[in-house]
C-alpha cells in the first residue's frame, strides 16, 4: 500500500481507496500515535504535558473558558486537533501563528467544533503525555 496526502489539507490516506480503510497519525518528542478504521473518519492528536505553555492566556480566547491545570488545557488543545483531523482541517485554518483566532472562525470546548455525532475520548499515557482521538461518522465509501 502507497500512503498520499490530500492536497491543502495535507490528511494522510491509502492512494487506493480498495479495501482500505480511514487513519489519522500524530506524534510529539517521545510519542508517536495511530487510529485506524475501516468504517468511520477517525482523528488523532497527542502533546507532552511538560509542553511549555501558558493555558490561562490561550484558553479564554481558544475555548471560552478557563481551565484549572495545563493537563485540562491540553486535553481539550489535542481534542480539538483530532477533531480537526477527522475531516482534514489543520488548526492552522481556525488559529494564526500566535494563536489568535483568526476571523469568522470559533472554537468553544463545550460545543463539538467539527462533527456533532462524534465520540471524543483522552487518556494520559505514562503520566508524560496526553492522547485523544475522535471517531466520526461512517465513511460511506469504506463501509460495507
């Protein structure tokens, strides 16, 4: 099998699209992560968390809310991410380079910014990083 990516999105998938099935791949220093389905669009997203990162500044602007620790920042950071990848979204389409939104666009955790029906799940992974993935709906032309 031959890995190709979509154009301007940059989403990773099979060049045939026979008998294949929907990934999503991420990695940080020290972790490298996969999901995989063979019927739903999937997302993944993971970040160290000893990530330097301010939350209190980022999480008012990002999500609408404050958040008690870096870990709740950051799992919600690397949801939105996977979300984002469920459909082949970058962050880069919602955020700037100093993590402004950019206009018109909205995030806020308590609503799901991409798919409505998706299931989101985090865990922490050897109290180092956080992993979170989102399996969306069914990919129609993989279902059988």
């Amino acid at each position: 099998m031959h890995i190709v990516y979509e154009p301007g999105s940059g989403k990773p998938q099979f060049a045939s699209s026979e008998d294949s099935f929907q990934f999503s791949i991420t990695h940080t220093r020290g972790l490298a992560g996969c999901i995989a389905s063979r019927n739903s669009l999937v997302g993944c997203d993971c970040e160290r968390l000893d990530r330097v990162i301010e939350p209190q500044e980022l999480s008012i602007d990002l999500f609408g809310r404050a958040f008690t620790s870096k870990r709740d920042f950051l799992v919600e950071w690397t949801r939105l991410e996977a979300s984002l990848k469920l459909h082949g979204h970058k962050l880069s389409d919602v955020i700037d380079r100093r993590a402004q939104l950019l206009p018109g666009a909205r995030i806020k955790a308590s609503e799901n910014y991409i798919d409505v029906g998706a299931i989101k799940s985090s865990f922490d992974i050897n109290g180092e990083f956080v992993f979170s993935y989102c399996v969306g709906k069914n990919c129609e032309k993989h279902s059988r």
